[in-house]
C-alpha cells in the first residue's frame, strides 16, 4: 500500500497529546480561503521555487528537457508551470536548494519506519502518530493501513479531519484512532461553501454520527478576522456545541500567515484574502463568547 505524502514532522506538541510524529498527506477537497498548507490541497506532487535562494547558477535549465525553466529579459529565474513535467532532475541539481519537489509517493512500511524513530518519546510523553494534510478521508485506504501498522507497533494514533468524507468509511476509523481532532470552518452552509468551496450538511452530520457513536471528538474552530470572525458563526458554534454531549472539548485556532509565502512558491497566485492575525484582545472575547453559551472551550486566554 502506497500513498503521497508531503512531510513527516517529528516532535510535534500541537497535533494531539504529548511528542507526536505528523504525517501530512496531499490531496484534500476543501479550497479553503486561508489554508495554511497549500501545497497539500492537490494529491500529485508539485514543484516549490524560493527566488531569494537561487543564485543564478542555470544549472537546472540545463537539467530540464522540458523547457520548465527560462529566463526573461530581466535575467530573472522563472518557470514555465505549463511545460514543467514534473520530473525532478532540476531539484537534483540545485546546489543552493531553491528547488523544492513538494510530495512523495511512500508505502506504509517506509512511513512507520520514519515513525517509530522517536517511539521513547511517545512512550515517556503519552504522545505517538498523527495523520493531518491535506485530508485523511482523501487518502482513506493509505490513511486506514498506517493507522492499522500503528496500531500493530503500539502507538497511541490521531488524525486531524474536516470531515468531508464517506461517512461508512469513517466508521472504519474509529477503532483505529485515539484521538479525533475535528475541524469546523464555519456553521453556515452560504458561507462555509464561500470559504471552502464545499456544503457544511456532510461535515456536520459526519461529526453528529462520531457523537452518536460514542466517539469524544475535539471540536476545533479557525479563527479568521474579517472571514469569520462574526457573531453569527459563533453562536452558531454554540448551537452545534449544545447537540455534542460527547465532544473531549472546543478549541478555537488563529489564524496565522505562514500559508501566504507557500502559494508564491507553488506558483498558486496571491491569497485570496488579506487577513490578520487575531489580536489577544479579540481573541479573548471570542473565548468569552462561547464560555457565555456553556461551550467547553480548552483555550486559555491569551495575554
């Protein structure tokens, strides 16, 4: 069994309890507005390209048959996204590292074996193996075999899911995972489909089924000012929250920036939107407000 698969990131402290090591598949099918991780929206590999590390050595149009790489009158370095075959032999050749192939096709054994190098941690820590992206449910098959060759080595499991997905093969997940750590982007079906290009009914219903089941969910939530940093979402998010008696909690994610930098390198464009990051103050308040509903927020305020 083989899947794409764009990092593995080890010691992580964010992605479920204690040292975890998270595994990020590519491919998801949500397009939304602020991904921070763009590069794993597509499930084929792509070719990342830093200008400032490049040092005008040429080396790669020499290594492209393909004509993927030019120079324009200016003597600037770009690429032709068009003709690039995603081949690979330029990054070979790239000696400053400006050149990045983003995805790689690796088996479970090839994944687990990466994993299982910081399993002291895990067992000293409570941590273990997380699956994020992108999105598991993408990659179910691949997903559900590194969860099952976890689960053989004793490691404690995670995924980080929005979802959008299968609901039978969901429930397969469920003995397999320890931790569900849920994402909802907004609780309006008008506007999640404006910031994520897909209906909210089976990502809520999906989540409603977990509760169902027994299943103790976090419930996490990003905040994006100027997106959904509106009251609306968050009484919204009350409401649902009313209708979980099983979720583990609510954890509100600011939003961050780091995404910007990515989708210039990928060749993506701009950001489709020219947000901040929540000042403490509002963040708070955002606390405040789902504390006010009854909601179990695990957040501690900022200061």
């Amino acid at each position: 069994m083989k899947g794409t698969v764009f990092d593995i990131q080890r010691f992580s402290i964010h992605d479920g309890p204690g040292i975890r090591t998270t595994v990020f598949l590519k491919g998801c099918p949500l397009n939304c507005l602020w991904c921070h991780n763009p590069e794993s929206k597509s499930k084929v590999r792509q070719l990342s390209f830093t200008p400032a590390r490049c040092i005008g050595c040429r080396a790669c149009l020499k290594a492209c048959k393909f004509g993927g790489h030019k120079v324009n009158e200016q003597g600037a370095h770009i690429i032709d996204r068009k003709a690039c075959m995603l081949c690979g032999e330029c990054v070979k050749t790239c000696y400053a590292e400006a050149l990045e192939m983003i995805g790689k096709t690796m088996s479970v054994d090839e994944v687990i074996t990466e994993v299982m190098k910081d399993k002291p941690f895990y067992e000293t820590s409570g941590g273990g193996m997380t699956i994020s992206g992108g999105e598991p449910l993408f990659q179910p098959d691949f997903s559900l075999a590194l969860l099952k060759a976890a689960k053989a080595k004793g490691l404690d499991t995670a995924i980080e899911t929005s979802g959008f997905g299968n609901p039978e093969i969901l429930k397969k997940f469920i003995p397999l995972v320890d931790h569900f750590m849920y994402d909802i982007k907004e609780t309006d079906d008008s506007r999640h489909r404006r910031v994520t290009g897909v209906p909210l009914e089976p990502i809520v219903s999906n989540l409603k089924m977990l509760n169902d089941l027994g299943v103790a969910v976090l419930v996490r939530f990003p905040l994006v000012p100027g997106v959904n940093a509106i009251p609306e979402h968050f009484e919204g998010i009350g409401k649902l929250a009313a209708q979980l008696d099983h979720a583990k909690g609510f954890e509100i994610m600011a939003y961050h920036r780091l995404g910007e930098g990515k989708l210039d390198r990928l060749g993506m464009g701009s950001s489709p939107i020219h947000a901040e990051a929540p000042e403490n103050a509002e963040f708070n308040g955002w606390i405040d407000a789902l504390a006010a509903q009854g909601v179990k927020v695990i957040n501690e305020r900022k200061k």
